[in-house]
C-alpha cells in the first residue's frame, strides 16, 4: 500500500481520484476553500508543511485554475497555482517520491490534430503556457508522470450543484429559447471516471513520461447538444449553429485531439462511450424536472 496526495482533492477530478485511490492506498486529500483543512498551495511554505506531514510516495497534482478566460486575465495569479506548487513539490519531494501531473489538451494550438505525446506544445492560451511550463517542471525529475486529458464530463462535487457540459447544453435544449452553439472547436468530451482508472493503471505499472488520456469521439457543442436532445427526446430545433469562433479573451485550440495510441499500447483502452455518461448524468440531475427524466431511454 502507498501513500498517495492528491491536490485538488476537493474539486472534480481530484475527488474521483481520491474516491478510487483509496480502495487500495492511504490517500491524503489536500483542497481549498471546499476542503475541512484549506491548504492555500500558492504559498509554497505550504506545500512543504503539506508533503512534511503526508510524506507520500505519490504526489498527484490536481489543483489547478482551468478557466482559460480566467488565467489570460491573471497570468501571474494563474502560475502561482499552476506553476509553483509543481516547482516547490519538484524541490521538496525525496527522489524516491514519484510526481504525477495533471495537465491538459490546451499545451497545443488544435492547429494539426491529433496529436501524439511527443508532439511540439504550441499553448495559444495563458493557462496552456502555465500547464506546459508545470510539464517542464515535473518532467525534470526522474520518474514523473504528466497526464494530459481533454474536456471532463461526469459527476460535480456536490458544493457545485448539477453543474458540468452536459447539464448546460441538456438545460439549453429543455430551455426551449433561440440560442447559438459553437460549431466550429471539435471537444473530446472524457469521463472523470476512466480518467482515474487510466491514472490508477500507469500508476500500478510505474509508468514515467507524458500519457494521452482521452476518450477518442470529438465533436462541437452543437453536435454534442444534438447528442444530449436525442437522448432527451427533444428536438434542439430553437439551437442555431454558430459557424465562426466566440470571441472569448483566450484562445481555444480548434481541434486539440490527443492521440491515445501510447496508452493503447500500454494496454489500457476503456473508454465509456459520450451517451452512456451523459445518460448517468441526466438521470441523475434532480433539476431538470421529472418530464425530462421520464423521457430518457
Ligand atoms: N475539468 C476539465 O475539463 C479539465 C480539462 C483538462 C485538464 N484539466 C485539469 O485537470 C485538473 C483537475 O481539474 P478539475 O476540473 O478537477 O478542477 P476543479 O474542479 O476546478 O478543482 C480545482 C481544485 O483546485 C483547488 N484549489 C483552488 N485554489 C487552490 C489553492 N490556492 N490552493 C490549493 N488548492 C486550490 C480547489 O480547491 P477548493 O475547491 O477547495 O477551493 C479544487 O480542489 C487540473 O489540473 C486541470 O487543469 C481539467
């Protein structure tokens, strides 16, 4: 048995990787303003009061901002939480402590999908440059894993209420008003929950170095809202495709398709397919009203 820290134990994925961890480690939880004990991992006296006192042999870095909008309008704040805490844990963890990151598809442009591990990063955002300089930082240390997923779609934290991709396009459809859905960035919308069986399988295999981990069917919002209708059994005929980028303060890839083959060859290829998670999602989202329920199949 290890121990494993996971940051961001209080948010998405880091409450799902805490949730499976623990069947088989000692998992030491660490979060925020959502967390009994708040660990502020902007400071990095913290980070080492935080690995002095969990002395794990695994540190999984899942804090992080990853609202890209926010991160171009705070770039110095962005890397306090996305780049420090990985150079202070980088410093204060003994060699034999193996560093795991959780990064992200927006190290690349989208420009010339898909992309394998090896591929040159191009970040066309703040929160992709914050995410590949914490790459940099991670993989000069012998042993660390770098996880780079897409999109996660799957189960909230509680605090957040019925919240995540598929709630907001399934309430567009049911909201029954004219609307615009982007149809241009193609998403690889990947459950939470095959994220952490991927992580917990190349943790079990020692595996080192940057591992794709994405579900392989991408397609834009309007498609994945056409998706979600069907399995509503609505029409999504008051949704208008938008054919041209939102102008948002960062910049998205077009089409950042990461490119699973190293994983497949690792031996891992579990990837449950977009509507049966969004199916679990809807059934259980108690806002959405009994009528819409009724109506998945
Ligand atoms: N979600 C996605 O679609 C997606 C896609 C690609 C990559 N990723 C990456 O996956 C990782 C996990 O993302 P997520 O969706 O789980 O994020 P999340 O739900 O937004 O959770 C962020 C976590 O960071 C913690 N945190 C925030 N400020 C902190 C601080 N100053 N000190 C310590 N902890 C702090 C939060 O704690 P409190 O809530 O307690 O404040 C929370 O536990 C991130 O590295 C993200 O970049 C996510």
């Amino acid at each position: 048995m290890s121990t494993i820290l996971v940051t961001g134990a209080s948010g998405f994925l880091g409450e799902a990787l805490v949730r499976r961890l623990a069947h088989a480690h000692r998992v030491v939880g660490a979060g925020f303003q959502h967390a009994r004990d708040a660990l502020d991992l902007r400071e990095p006296a913290q980070v080492r009061c935080l690995l002095d006192a969990a002395q794990p042999d695994v540190a999984i870095h899942a804090a992080a901002y990853r609202d890209p909008d926010f991160c171009e309008a705070h770039p110095e704040e962005a890397a306090r939480l996305n780049v420090e805490p990985v150079r202070a844990m980088a410093a204060a963890l003994p060699p034999a402590a193996r560093l795991v990151l959780v990064s992200t598809d927006y190290v690349f442009d989208g420009e010339a999908p898909p992309y394998r591990e090896d591929r040159e990063r191009r970040p066309a955002s703040v929160y992709g440059r914050t995410k590949a300089a914490a790459e940099d930082l991670a993989l000069a240390r012998a042993n660390s894993l770098v996880v780079r997923i897409p999109l996660l779609i799957g189960i909230e934290p509680a605090h957040r209420g019925p919240s995540g991709f598929v709630l907001q396009i399934a309430r567009q459809v049911l909201d029954g008003k004219p609307a615009e859905a982007d149809d241009v960035l193609v998403r690889f919308p990947t459950w939470t929950e095959d994220v952490v069986a991927a992580v917990e399988f190349l943790l079990e295999r020692s595996a080192a170095g940057v591992f794709h981990v994405s579900a392989p069917r991408g397609a834009t919002r309007y498609r994945w809202t056409l998706e979600v209708a069907r399995l509503l059994g609505r029409n999504a005929d008051h949704l208008v495709p938008l054919r041209a980028p939102v102008p948002r303060p960062a910049r998205r890839p077009v089409n950042s398709q990461l490119s699973t083959e190293k994983l497949r060859f690792a031996g891992f290829d579990r990837f449950t397919d977009f509507a049966a998670v969004a199916r679990q999602i809807l059934a259980r989202a108690s806002d959405l009203g009994d009528g819409a329920l009724q109506r998945i199949p």
